[in-house]
C-alpha cells in the first residue's frame, strides 16, 4: 500500500535544500553570484570541519563537464549555525579561489586565499599566528561582510547533524 505524504522532505532533501539555500544567499551577498553550483556532500573528514575539492564530480554527460565539491562534516555541525555557516563560506572561498585566482599546491592555504577570506569578512588563523598553510581555521570579524550577510539570513538552520554530537550539544 502506498502512503501519500503532503507538505514532507526527507532528511536528505531538508539538508541539502538548506545548504543551497545558505550557499545562494552567501554567493549573492558577498561573491557577486560569481560562483559556481558545486556538489554538496556531508563527509566524517578527521580533524576538518569541512573542504573544497576542485573537480571532484563528472557529469556523465561529457558535455556538462565536471563540478567542484564542497563537504561538511556532520561530526561538528553541532557547533553554532555562525561556526557551520562560517566553513561554508570558508570554502566558497577556496571555490572562487579556484575559479578567479591561483590555489595553493595540495590544498595550501596561500596568502592571495587569505586575502579572499578577509574581503568577506573571516580572518584566517593557522594556530601559529599567520593566517597561512596546510591547516587553516578562521574567526569571525565583528561587523564585517559576513556577519552581515549573516544576519540577512537568520533565522536559518541546517536541521541534520551526527546524532551523538547534538545529543551532547543539547546537555
């Protein structure tokens, strides 16, 4: 027997609806809608919270070519909607990086990257006092670009994270 369901997404469709809708909005408001569509996915990456993979996806159709991945790791998406959404942009970052400019060999984080992720307001931080190499995380600049275009578009929540992270969240 068929069950018919009204006004329903699945766990899949509410979070990847989510991420595209924040990727849309931050591509608008602080990347002039420059940027590509990519390949959503949610990975367990050790010690990431997310990355930028160029290329990663081929259309079967040879003519549609190929499409860079952004993934996000579901393990820390019970950090602040600002923290997971903050690694969001800090890939588009490396996506434009790719599109526009010259990316750091083997997923180095160079200073021209460094220079993006200022213009749209996140300081990057290697935990050394720089803002580049292998492992970069970043902050949030008060006031600026994207905390702005942030607030723009609250509220808004990615319903989906590991399990056992939001559990441990929520206590």
């Amino acid at each position: 027997m068929e069950t018919e369901m009204t006004n329903f997404q699945t766990p899949t469709a509410q979070t990847y609806t989510a991420l595209e809708a924040a990727f849309d909005h931050f591509n608008k408001t602080l990347f002039e809608s420059r940027l590509t569509p990519v390949m959503f996915t949610l990975t367990r990456k050790r010690g990431a919270h997310g990355y930028f993979w160029a290329e990663q996806f081929a259309n079967k159709d040879e003519a549609l070519g190929r499409t860079h991945e952004i993934a996000l790791n579901p393990q820390t998406m019970d950090r602040s909607i600002e923290a997971v959404l903050s690694t969001l942009v800090h890939e588009m970052t490396h996506l434009e990086q790719e599109l526009y400019g010259t990316p750091g060999k083997k997923g180095f984080h160079n200073l021209a990257w460094a220079e993006l992720m200022l213009r749209v307001g996140l300081t990057p931080d290697n935990g050394k006092g720089g803002m580049t190499g292998r492992k970069v995380t970043h902050t949030i600049d008060a006031g600026g670009p994207f905390e702005v275009a942030l607030a723009d578009l609250m509220p808004f929540d990615i319903p989906y994270g590991t399990a056992i992270n939001l559990e441990t969240a929520k206590k």
